[in-house]
C-alpha cells in the first residue's frame, strides 16, 4: 500500500488576535537582557522551519489506525493526506503583535519567504517569533525564537537559522529550526524623518500601500458641512488659483437627492449601497438613518437599492455579530462600515465628463449639518429644526466639526462585495463610456494647480472584491493576513510614514485619540476584569472641547438642560478625521485615530493622501503657500485661542464666543501629573470629573504622547 504524503496547502489563517497581543508564557533566553527602545524600522523576511513537532497528534493516530484495516479500504486511504500541523509565525516586540506570516496546511517544514517591513516604536528586551499551529478555534504555541534587542542595535543585520524553543528552554523537537532575516534601522538613519518625505517622482508616496499614487488630480479641500460667504477671512495664497472656502452640504446636494431620481428617469444608472446593520435601527433611542425610510423615497423610482448584510466568518468576527438562535440579540462586538464617500461623474469640457469623489468624515444622515458658527439656539427652530441628537440632553444640536475633499479621480472606482450577482452586474465598466475623460500624467505635469492622490483603506476581504486568493501574493499587494482574511491596513501606514516625516509641525483634527496601546498602564481599579477588553481615553487631551454661545427665547422649565440654557455653552461633538503635516500635505477621511478603526478588521475606513507638487518644501525654498496652506489657515481662523476661550466659555456673563477650540482644562506640572484648574473639577452644566474617576500614572508612552500634545498646542498658540 502507498504511503500517505503530507499535503502542503496555503490559508489565510492565523490566530484571531489580529495586530493585537502575543504574550508568550515561557523565556526564550537564560539570562537578563537589556530592555532598549526600538524606534525606527524593522526589515524582516520568514524563510523557512523545519522539523516542526506535529501538534495534531490525535489526527496522526486516528491515521495509523486506518493504515491498519484491511486492504480492500486501501484504495480510499490512498485518497487521504497525513494530517500534521498547520505553521505560521506571529512577530512580536513588548507583547504587540508587528505581523504575521500565512499558514501553510499539513506541514513540518514550510517555506513562506514572507517580507515585512514594520515600524516600531517600543521598548523591549527581545523580538520574538512565536511558531503556532492554527486550529479550527484559536492556535497553539509550537515554540519560539527571541533576538535580543541589543543585538539588532548593534549589528547591521541578522540572518542565520534559530533553534525552536519550548517552555523548557530546549528544542521543542530535535531539529526543530526557524530560519530569519533580520534589520533594524534606526529613525534617525531614516531619509524621511531627517528631510522629509523628499523630491523625486515618488514624494509623497506612502510606500507599503495596496494602491499607488495618482497624479495629475484636482482637490478641493472643505471644513465643516457649509461655510457662509464672509463668515471666515479671505486668504492669500501663492498659484493662479486663489483659496476659496467650499460649502461641502450644497456640493453634495447638487449630486444626492432628487437628483438621484431624476437622472434615473433619464437612464443614468443610480446605486444606492445602504450597510442595513443595527445602526439603521432603533439602538437605545438613537439612529441616524432609517432603511425603510429610503426604500419608501426610492419605491417608485429607477434608483437600485441593495442592502449590504455582512456575512459571517468561520469564528464569527464579522462586521455585526447576532446570535445565531436570536437574530435580534447581539452576541459580540458591533463594528460598522464606517466609510463615507459619494463618487458622481461632473462635467468637464467640450460634452466630456469627469469622475468626481466626495471623501472624509461627513455622514450623509441626521446632526451632521454645521457651519463655523457652531450655533446651539439660532438655528433650532429654523435650520436644524428636528435635525439633532444629543445623549446628555433631549433639545439640543449635535454640532459637527467636519473635514472633508472632493478629488477628480484618475484611478478607477472602488468596488465593494454586493450580496449577489445580480447587484455586482450594476456596476458600470467606466472604461468602456467614452465620454468619460481620463487624465493623464503627461496632460498635467505643466498645470501648475494639478495633485497628487493617493487612496488609503482599513478593510479586510470580508468586505471588499480584488484581493488575491493565494496568500502568497498578499506580500506583494502590500496586504496583512490574518484569520481567513486578508487585511488592508495602509490608512495606518499612511498616519506613520506622514507623522515620521513631519519637520516643522503637524495639525490633527480627529474625533479620537482613544484606543488601547500595548504600552498603557493597567490600572485596578478599571472595573470588571472578566468584561469584554477596555478602552480608556489617553490620560491627557489638552485641546479637546469647542463650544459656542448664542442666543435664544429662553425656557422656564426644570430640565437636566436648563443649566445649559441658562448659560448658552455645551460641548459640541468633533467629528473630524484629518491630518496636515508641513502645509503641503493632508490625510482626509473617514478613519478615527484608534484601533477600531485602523486595524483593519474593525470598522472599514478609506482616506485619500493629498499634495500639491508645485508648492512642496522640496521645490520651495520657504514654506509653501498652497491650497494646503490656505486650508490650514482657515481652520486655524476657526478654532485659534483656546485658553482665552476657555475663560469666556465659563464665565457667569454670557459673551459672543471669537473661537470655538478650547484648552482641556487640566494643568500639568513638572512631574508630569494632571490636576484641575482651580475652581474647574467638573464639565460646566453637564457635570462629570474633567480628570476622571481615578488618576493613573503615566506610561512612557503616554508621557512622550503628552511632549507631542504640547508641541503641538504650542504651535497653535
């Protein structure tokens, strides 16, 4: 009888812990190590192991004793493969996972030749390498290499063959080796982090993305949903074009709506993608959007509406998580498709037309429509009548601070998974309309106005149509792997290789800076320690609330909100997602700073990376005058004076607000603790501790967090 032969296959598997932790419960090394910081790159190829220990060792028995029946089964176990361990190899630095290779099925000796360049920004005595075993729920640890630290300082790379470790210390099988290539470049040997993100035919490009840079687009750059005339100053900057402060809300009007149905009677095809997830039903009171609303507006129209229902994975992460017996009950995490982008043809010249896509943090549902006044009481009744929500109170305005672009897109659209085919087949082929015009890089390498475009995501193949099947291939697409999945996660690529290039400063506009970094501090007193993982916001947020006081009739009652009415100020929602480095480049999108949004595996995001060639530091020997200038300007004309404003927000005496960024009210002294300022514990009106219920001492993480915070509220002042 022929012996059976092990069956190598590839998968996308890996333990589910995403980029999360690796805590490895034994030493790799007998002796004390020194613990050094590693900041800067780490260039790693996984090669190969051999001699793994077969972790399925109950399959291995179950086979032999198949072996053993008699001859007339021996064609059919001719059909089986010896089953053995699945590999992959998790990459760690200080219990934070950095990357992962793919597995390889039913093998003791996998070849992966797997690259990653990953930056780092940790302390740590060692990097290890875990080997595991997949398995159908969670993995287990075959062995692990360690490489100190102070080695990777010290040597201009590592490249040799490792014994497997066990617990023990000793080889988890004899000849049990992973073979590594190993480079750490320190940030200070970095071209980008000395002189930016330089001159040449890539500036700018965030290299590591799934898509490359797109050149010769045109951007337009808004804050807030609509800007009145008047209502911010006029600015100078250099270019034939001067700034002009957009009104995003009347742009995308012109394209949504009516509209919608109007072009679909004249035979334009019209998609309307609606996520139908719990966030479009009632959850606690609260819903932005209703689905049964839209399908009753679009019931007697040409327009296509198709749901998209997320599906679930083989271990239930998905986008929305219900039990299976109860559908309307939640078994695990909500995560949502965050994405927010609007993508129209516009016109363009001589009966042409153009791609044209809406891109940032601006929903299109309730509460979202604000301006720079950030009125709570003028426009109640009139312009936000029956358009707001707040959590604390029942009768004010959900204000948003908003940054959004349109690009005039050269790349082609973006396709995400519809639930059939039938709603994929709607999808039109834009290659194939004449009319559409495609901008080249020839026909605007002499405007002096065009940029330069670059799309970043957080999303996985769950939720998106393009990526590779084989795994081996998601190296080259600059895709992560991990359970079942491949993973998208270039927004975070980009938010990195953008801050490590920063020279003179960096202006952050973000929803949050929430998350749960490895470096953190744990603290006792967090509440249950069998719940669900905790989230806690970062110790210190100095520039954190915007307010704004208007006048209105006011009201007699005894509500929770009538201190607020007395005083006209409450804490308005910031709901931007954008960053500007060196008034030359911007990052806008949908994507929050934290985990959830940037892992990959959460919510999905996309952004675009902007810059405009002509007005680079590279190309100008003072700071570049641009549109990036312009913008920035106008939003610091918005939102300057934060202390100043704080003592006006306060006051017993209502006075007309000239900004609406305040300074978190904490003080930080030399020791780098955070208190209260005198006679300001609580939030006005509202209540609640500024400082919390508990203070926690600072990690090095969050305490060079807070250096970078007050770097930057510097600047702003």
């Amino acid at each position: 009888m022929a012996s059976p032969l092990f069956h190598e296959t590839l998968s996308l598997g890996g333990s589910g812990h995403g980029q999360g932790l690796q805590i490895l419960p034994f030493k790799t090394s007998k002796v004390s190590l020194q613990v050094l910081l590693l900041h800067g790159n780490l260039d790693i190829l996984v090669k190969e192991a051999k001699n793994l220990p077969n972790m399925d060792m109950f399959h291995k028995k179950l086979g032999d004793m198949f072996e053993k029946i008699d001859l007339k089964f021996s064609s059919k176990l001719d059909s089986h493969h010896k089953i053995t361990s699945d590999p992959y190899v998790a990459v760690s630095v200080a219990g934070a996972v950095i990357g992962r290779t793919f597995v390889i099925s039913n093998s003791e000796n996998p070849i992966w030749m797997q690259h990653f360049n990953v930056p780092v920004a940790h302390y740590a005595s060692e990097v290890h390498f875990v080997v595991k075993d997949d398995d159908v729920v969670g993995s287990q640890i075959m062995g692990a290499v360690g490489i100190p630290v102070e080695q990777l300082c010290s040597a201009t790379k590592i490249e040799r063959t490792f014994p497997i470790l066990n617990g023990k210390g000793e080889p988890s099988k004899p000849g049990a080796v992973l073979t590594l290539s190993v480079k750490y470049t320190p940030i200070q040997q970095m071209a980008i982090y000395s002189r930016g993100l330089g001159s040449g035919p890539d500036h700018h490009r965030v290299p590591g993305t799934y898509f490359p840079i797109r050149k010769g687009c045109k951007v337009t750059l808004y804050q807030d949903a609509h800007v009145h005339d008047g209502l911010l100053p006029n600015l100078e900057v250099d270019g034939i074009v001067g700034y002009e402060h957009g009104s995003c809300w009347q742009d995308i009007c012109n394209a949504i709506g009516d509209l919608l149905k109007l072009k679909s009677q004249e035979g334009v095809r019209v998609l309307l993608l609606v996520w139908d997830d719990p966030t479009s039903k009632s959850i606690v009171g609260y819903k932005t959007i209703s689905n049964s609303t839209i399908s009753f507006y679009l019931k007697e129209s040409w327009v296509q509406m198709m749901k998209r229902l997320a599906s679930f994975s083989s271990t239930l992460r998905c986008r929305y998580c219900f039990a299976l017996d109860r559908p309307e009950k939640e078994a695990g995490p909500i995560y949502t498709h965050h994405q927010k982008t609007v993508i129209v043809d516009a016109d363009s010249s001589y009966n042409k037309r153009k791609i044209m896509a809406f891109v940032g943090g601006l929903d299109l549902c309730k509460g979202r429509y604000d301006t720079p006044n950030h009125s709570l009481f003028r426009t109640l009744q009139r312009v936000h009548k029956d358009d707001y929500h707040n959590a604390c109170f029942t009768l004010f305005v959900q204000e948003n601070l908003g940054m959004i672009c349109i690009v005039e897109l050269t790349a082609r659209l973006l396709m995400t998974y519809s639930p059939t085919s039938r709603s994929e087949d709607a999808f039109l082929k834009i290659e194939r309309i004449p009319e559409i015009v495609w901008m080249t890089e020839n026909s605007s390498k002499d405007d002096p106005e065009t940029w330069h475009v670059q799309v970043f995501r957080s999303i996985d193949s769950n939720s998106v149509k393009g990526f590779p099947h084989n795994p081996k291939d998601a190296t080259k697409m600059n895709l992560a792997c991990g359970k079942n999945v491949l993973i998208d996660m270039s927004i975070h690529t980009a938010y990195v290789n953008a801050i490590r290039s920063a020279q003179p400063f960096i202006y952050v506009e973000n929803q949050y800076f929430l998350g749960s970094s490895y470096d953190w501090d744990a603290h006792k007193d967090l509440g249950v320690t069998t719940s669900a993982p905790i989230q806690r916001i970062l110790f210190l947020q100095p520039v954190d609330g915007v307010s704004s006081l208007n006048a209105s009739d006011p009201t007699a009652s005894n509500t929770p909100q009538e201190p607020a009415k007395k005083s006209r100020r409450f804490m308005i929602y910031i709901h931007s997602k954008g960053m500007i480095v060196d008034v030359e480049c911007v990052i806008i999108g949908s994507s929050n700073i934290n985990q959830r949004s940037m892992e990959g595996t959460r919510d999905t995001e996309i952004a675009v990376g902007a810059y405009p060639p002509s007005h680079s530091c590279s190309n100008e020997r003072h700071n570049p005058h641009g549109q990036v200038y312009g913008y920035r300007m106008s939003l610091w004309a918005e939102h300057i004076g934060g202390e100043q404003n704080w003592k006006r927000y306060i006051a017993d005496k209502m006075t007309e607000m000239k900004g609406h960024l305040l300074k978190y009210p904490v003080d930080v002294n030399r020791t780098d603790k955070a208190k209260a300022l005198p006679g300001c514990e609580t939030f006005p009106d509202v209540g609640g501790k500024i400082l919390g219920s508990f203070v926690a001492s600072h990690s090095r993480n969050s305490h060079n967090l807070n250096l970078f915070i007050k770097e930057i509220w510097c600047l702003l002042l």
